[in-house]
C-alpha cells in the first residue's frame, strides 16, 4: 500500500512538472518603457469616501483605425465638497487617451483628440453609433456624461446635447453616479441602443452613525436607476426605461453585461448589484423579467447579495454552455450554467473562493493567457473601506473548471500588494497572446501593463465581429469555432470588466491544433453563417453578409 502510494506520489509529482514545463508563459511589466505615464488621482490626499474607493475604468478601442489597439484611462479629480481642501493639488486631473504607435510604445494624444475630459470620469463605452465606419467614445462620469463623435481624423467633437445622452443632474436626491454602459439594439431596429448604469445616490456630508471613523457602508445610501435609452431615427436617444419595466430607483449597479442566457435569441441583462441581490433581466419579446433568484445567481453560495461588481461571461469547462463569474468583495461567486436557465454555484469547489477570500475583488476577466483552449481568470484586488493593499490574481484552468493562483510563477507583479480596481485584457502588441492592463488606486498611483511573453507559442486566432448594419447586431453575437473534436462557445461582448472594456476582438486559444474546421457565427439578427477552414494565428474580420475580409497577419 505504501509503495503504491508512493508511485502515485512519484506519477502527479512528474505529471505537474510536466504541465509546467509545457506552459512556460510568464508577463513582463513594460509600463514605462511603453511610455505610460498615467497617474490615477482619487482627488485627494486622503482616501475617505465610497466615491474616492471606487476607482476609474479602462478602455480599449482603436480611435484611429490602424488596427492596432489604443488605451483610454479614465481619472478621478478634486471636487469641492467631497475632496478634503487638500486634495486642490489634484484639481483639473483629466482622462488620458494613449495611441498605440504599433511597435510597443504609447504617445498620449487626449489634448490633440479632444478627449481629455476634467470631469470625475468612472467608465468609457467605445462604439461605431452612427456606422460611419469609426468609433465613437461615451464617457460616463459622476455628474454629466459626454458623448464624443469621432472625426475620422484622429479627433472628437462633443455632441452629447445632439445625443441627449448627459443624463440627469440628480437621481435620488443627488447627483448623478454613471458607473457604465452597455450598447445593444434591444428592439431590433438595426440602431444602437445605450443601457446606462448608475450607482447610488452618494451624500458627501453623510457619517455613518455605526463607523464614524471610516466611510459609510454602500447599504446606507440610497440606488440610483439604471437607465435604457432607445436611440432614434435621427441619432438622439430617448429614456423609455419605464416603458420595459426597467425602472428601480433605488438599485446599486455596478456593471451590466449583456448576452442570451438561456440561448432562446434574444439578448438578456446581467446586472451586478452593491450590496443587493444582482438582477438577471430575461427578455421575452421586449418583456423583461429578473429571474435571477430562480436561476441561482441573484447571490453568493452562502445567500448573501454582496459587493458585486461585474459579470464576466464565458465556458470555464468547455461544454459549450456559458458560465458566469462575479468578483466581488467577499471571495466571489462562479456560476456554472447548467443548460437549463438554472445555474450552480461552483465557488467553492472550483478553487476560485479559496484564492480570493478576504483580498476584495474588483475588475475580473475570463481569458485563455497561455492559449491552451480554456479561460483562465484575471482579478484585481484590494480592499474597499481602507486602504489597504492585496495581491492580485493569475488563476489557472485545468480545462475543467477548476482553477489554483500561478500569478508568482508568472510575473513579480502578481507577488507584490496593491491596491487593484479596473483591468481590460488586450493584444495590444498584435502578438496572437493577451496582454492585461490593470488600474490602482493606490499612494502609488501607477497602472500596470503585463505583457504576455510566450503565450504565442500555442496556436490562436482572433476575430473582429462587423453586423450588416454596424454593430447591431454584432454585440452579443454567438461564435462558434470548431476543430478536431472539439469545439470553443464564445460571445462578442467585450464590456465585462468593472468600469471597463477589454479589446473587442474575439480571442481563441487553440493549444497545439493546427486548423480550424469551421466557424459558426449566430448574429443577433437571427441570421446564422458558417465560415469553412479558415486561416489561424492571425486576426479575421469577419462582415455579415460578406465573411471573410481582412486579415490582420
């Protein structure tokens, strides 16, 4: 008995040896020498408030149409009455856009853009609205939004009065708190739609009568609506929010993705909620209906609704059926889809609850770093109510959908404590491997840019997704992609990151495959195209209607 003990001992001992030597993919942070010379401000010196906790977002988009990715980071800023008089030094901090030169470096042109907003800015939605061809820049702030129209030349006009799209000035009593936005054509109208989440209604004199030494628990203020806004023949959007049944004043939402759940056609709503059970909208013919509590993903495996931030979709154990991650503060929740319209909490089990029990998860990503055929997770970490640092997390899939933290054997960033809030995953080396891009909020004040050395040493390819009528039917859009005996169930939906956007290209790891049989595209058209032995290790962009047309090499 102990002899065989010891052969299995000797057998998973080589086994993960093996497994290590097979993925020798590491990061390498190249933050300065990329020329990013970002530094976030929470507008203060002293980090006292929910607002100064929440953190900014990151997106990603290409302004310029180089087909190479360029970054948007948003910034906080000083504000009279909120900001301690301190914090004066931080006034007129703005957003910064950086343009990928395409050979590793950065130049920030938001002056020249046009785009370097002053105002509190919490996250950027990035699409082509009127299908011109270029992509447009929503910019969500606490206080007025601003929609930025892209020239075509490398600059933007604000025509967010021509929009209508700045939102009120109160919500509940107070200003208005826009932590995101999800783009989508809810009603098949070939326009673009804008469902725009907002916070909590945050009172800067309130002290909680329970911690007066530290800031109010989100439980104390009031919600603020989350908003849908229909967009009109003429390019204006109107608030028909009421008219879906969509209007709950008083719910915290921290982040919107949007996708078919249940696969029956019609895109659906996964709002991630503060400290109240997240809702989960099912749409039937523009009736929405929150069935998140039947379905098993309103709260964490202990019942709780908790600081949730955003729901990260994708298949953790390749059956096909998409799952559901939610970080939060506590130790997160994954919801494994059952294939029913009823999901399981695999917290536990899984590993993930394990890795981040008491680090305080913020921006999460499902995504296949090594290129092996399965999604790994990314989650930024770092407590709310203090300032007080974690290690981020690198978790690893074993293909099955159990995870264990490889972020120390990959790179010194994942060994050092910080305080994390938004990330976005992005190629933007153009290299077939996902880099990752993460913004803190901590004395530090530096973001990190990790690029992924070695994880193009496993086949891959990418997919830029275009509808027959612009992205109305792209977002959402199901992709199917086939090889051998197996095959990979994705969803182009890039807006899945707390205040984030991660690059909007389709990734796919391959492994060791060296073709794809077929890739099969369900626009949200209803339209189905099937695309024979395409090309891999390189990006395709594929157009409704015409397949195939570009490849980015």
């Amino acid at each position: 008995m102990k002899t065989r003990y010891s052969y299995f001992l000797i057998f998973f001992f080589f086994s993960g040896l093996l497994s290590a030597q097979n993925n020798n993919v590491h990061f390498t942070d190249v933050t300065q020498q990329a020329g990013i010379d970002f530094r976030y401000t929470f507008g203060d010196t002293i980090y006292g408030n929910i607002l100064e906790s929440s953190g900014s977002g990151i997106t990603i988009f290409d302004y310029n149409n180089d087909k190479f990715p360029d970054l948007y980071m948003l910034n906080g800023t000083y504000i009279k009455g909120i900001s301690d008089p301190s914090g004066k030094i931080y006034q007129n901090t703005r957003n910064k856009l950086y343009k990928n030169n395409g050979d590793g470096t950065f130049t920030d042109v938001s002056k020249e853009a046009g785009v370097d907003d002053p105002a509190w800015g919490m996250a950027a939605g990035a699409i082509d609205y009127d299908n011109d061809g270029d992509e447009d820049l929503y910019v969500l702030n606490y206080g007025p939004n601003v929609f930025y129209r892209n020239n075509g030349d490398g600059t933007f006009t604000d025509i967010t009065r021509q929009t209508g799209l700045q939102g009120p000035e109160k919500l509940n009593g107070f200003t208005k708190w826009s932590i995101g936005v999800a783009f989508w054509d809810f009603n098949h109208d070939n326009r673009l739609d804008a469902l725009v989440g907002n916070f909590l209604a945050f009172d800067p004199d309130y002290i909680s009568p329970k911690t007066p030494h530290m800031m109010p628990h989100p439980s104390e203020y009031k919600g603020q609506a989350t908003m849908l806004y229909q967009q009109m023949p003429d390019g204006s959007f109107k608030d028909v929010t009421k008219k879906y049944g969509l209007f709950f004043p008083d719910s915290k939402c921290m982040g919107l993705t949007i996708y078919d759940y249940d696969n029956d056609g019609d895109l659906d709503i996964f709002q991630a909620n503060d400290h109240q059970y997240n809702f989960l909208f099912r749409n039937d013919n523009l009736k929405f209906t929150d069935v998140a509590v039947a379905s098993g993903v309103a709260a964490n495996s202990h019942g709780i609704g908790t600081g949730s931030m955003h729901a990260t979709i994708g298949d953790i154990d390749g059956d096909g059926l998409i799952d559901i991650l939610v970080s939060d503060l506590r130790y997160g929740a994954l919801y494994r889809n059952t294939g029913n319209g009823i999901f399981e909490d695999i917290t536990e089990q899984s590993g993930v609850a394990g890795a981040l029990a008491g680090k305080g998860g913020w921006a999460a990503a499902l995504f296949d770093y090594d290129n092996d055929g399965d999604l790994d997770i990314f989650i930024a970490t770092g407590t709310a109510e203090e300032l007080i640092l974690q290690y981020p997390l690198l978790l690893e899939n074993d293909g099955k959908g159990h995870f264990r933290n490889v972020g120390p054997e990959k790179c010194s960033y994942f060994s050092t404590k910080r305080s994390g809030r938004t990330a976005a995953i992005w190629d933007y080396d153009n290299d077939g491997d996902l880099d990752i891009i993460v913004s803190h909020i901590d004395l530090m004040a530096t973001p990190a840019l990790l690029r992924n050395d070695g994880g193009n040493h496993n086949h891959w390819m990418g997919m830029k997704l275009r509808g027959a009528n612009g992205d109305a039917s792209a977002i959402g859009a199901r992709v199917t992609v086939e090889y051998g005996n197996k095959k990979q169930v994705l969803i182009n939906q890039w807006s899945t990151s707390y205040l984030s956007n991660h690059d909007p290209r389709v990734h796919v790891g391959l492994g060791k495959n060296t073709s794809v049989d077929r890739i099969i595209i369900q626009w949200t058209d209803g339209k189905k195209e099937v695309y024979n032995n395409p090309d891999i290790d390189r990006y395709l962009y594929i157009v409704e209607g015409k397949g195939i047309i570009t490849e980015i090499k």
